[in-house]
C-alpha cells in the first residue's frame, strides 16, 4: 500500500541529511501517516529500531537501511534509489521500467523502494515506487537563453535518466542532444571520438561525479575554456580543473574552496553577471 511505502521509504532516508530528495521523503511520511504523527521520541519510528544505515552514495545511487521489527525481533533490510539500480537489485521488473518511464515522460523523477524477503538478507523485492518533481529553477531557462546570447555555449550534466533529461532540456530550450553517461568511458571509442560526442552533446545522463571531471578534461584538450557548476564534495575535482570553477548557492565547504566564483543566492543566474562584469573589466584594461 502507499503507507507501506512511505513508512519503508521512511526508515531508509537519512536522518539529519540535509539533502532535499530526503527532507521530501520525510515530510510526505511524516504527514500521511498516523504513525509517525502521534509519536513520543521524533527520532524513532513505533515498533521499528534501525540498526544500520549506509547513506546514499552517489556511485552506488542508493542507501540501505538495516531494520529491527520489535515484536517478533525479525530483521530485514530497505533499499532506496535510483530506478534502474532499484530494479537490477531485484532482478528486473517490466512493469517497473514500464512506470518509470511513463513518469519520466511527464517529467517526474522516480525512486525505487525494495526490501528484502523473510529469512534472507540478501534477496530483495520490490515494494514500489516514490514520485517526485523536480522541476528546473524559474530562472534556469532565461540564464541559458542569455548565456548562449554571449557566445557561451551550455551543457547539462545530470544524474537523473536519459529521459528526463531530454524532457528538462525540452523545457530549459537547449537541444536534445542528450548522452548516456557511457558514451565518455566508452572502451570501444577513440579519444577523438569521444571528445567529438563530447564537443557536440548538449548534455550528459546518468553520470557519476568523475564523468564531471572528464567532460571538462576531454573540453580542455580541445583548446576550449570550462567553466563548472558544482555544489558537493565530489564536484570538487571537476571544479579544480575548470577554468572557472562557480560553487553553487548552499554548497559544501570542498567544492567552496574548489572553486573561484562562490555564488551566494540561489539559481544561476549570477552566473552571467560574472561574465559581463568581467567583459567590462577586460574592455577597459584594453
């Protein structure tokens, strides 16, 4: 059921995770279900006791939980994230695909939510999925817009699926010329074929933070200046790297100290600010 869902859902996500996918988990359970609503001890969860955790990582794109049931002291085990890790873990689910991708059409981002059966730690189900809307920030479109006006051309690099990347670049005005991930470590590619998909993408699906660092390098190489947006500890390398390394509003002390322009108020807005300030210094040293 839906409370089943978001109670499992509940008991995997971090607690003090300052992350907003997580704070939405948690407010969706805690205000639909009773449970949670009427509790002495805000930090557990009635007739469950949580005794491992293993957070979300962005290379395995999940986070497990370990649960106690009191009454009858059976153990089992929660995992939550990213749908097409969620299925895999399960062995595969059509139906599954099937959602994932109808919601992805309309934009909305999917996570998975598997537990594991009775008497076995390692033999997960599929309990569901959790819906979420992500939409792009108000001022992402005209930013880009405005960017592309001064010659500076953008690509977006995401975690989230092929699909709705294509469907944020739809909305955001940029082309759908969206890559899978894989295409940048792809084996079988020559460097300069790689660096041509790179070149002439409008984006990346799917990656992990080291792909961040390779879109930059493979850039670089072609005598072109990068400029990274970033706010975690794995953008750090990423933001070294590039040319402009530009550290997102409420982002971690690494990629802070990683960067050259933090940005102080949220959206990217800013960002073309900092370009014509500095076309205007440029013109006047000249």
């Amino acid at each position: 059921t839906k409370s089943d869902i978001l109670l499992l859902s509940y008991l995997s996500a971090e607690p003090g995770a300052n992350d907003p996918i997580e704070s939405a988990v948690r407010f969706a359970a805690e205000t639909d279900l009773e449970i949670l609503k009427s509790r002495p001890n805000k930090h557990e969860v009635p007739g469950y006791k949580v005794t491992g955790f293993v957070p979300f990582n962005p290379n395995t794109k999940m986070s497990n939980a370990t649960v106690v049931i009191n009454e009858t002291n059976e153990v089992f085990r929660v995992a939550k994230g990213a749908p097409q890790v969620i299925i895999k873990l399960v062995g595969g689910n059509d139906d599954a695909v099937h959602a994932v991708n109808t919601l992805a059409g309309r934009g909305l981002r999917a996570l998975g939510v598997a537990r594991t059966i009775p008497g076995d730690l390692e033999t997960y189900e599929l309990v569901g999925m959790i819906t979420l809307l992500d939409p792009p920030r108000p001022d992402s479109a005209e930013t880009i817009r405005r960017c592309n006006a001064y010659g500076v051309e953008v690509k977006m690099i995401t975690g989230d699926q092929l699909i709705i990347a294509k469907e944020v670049a739809h909305r955001l005005g940029m082309s759908r010329v969206i890559l899978d991930a894989g295409h940048l470590v792809d084996p079988d590619k020559s460097e300069e074929e790689v660096t041509q998909h790179c070149e002439r993408a409008d984006g990346f699906a799917q990656v992990i933070p080291e792909h961040k660092y390779r879109v930059v390098e493979l850039l670089q190489k072609r005598g072109l200046l990068v400029g990274m947006t970033g706010d975690g500890v794995n953008d750090a390398p990423a933001l070294k790297k590039a040319n402009v390394g530009i550290a997102v509003h409420g982002c971690t002390d690494a990629a802070r100290s990683a960067a050259d322009i933090v940005l102080l108020a949220p959206g990217l807005s800013t960002i073309v600010d900092g370009i014509t300030t500095s076309r205007a210094i440029f013109q006047r040293m000249r």
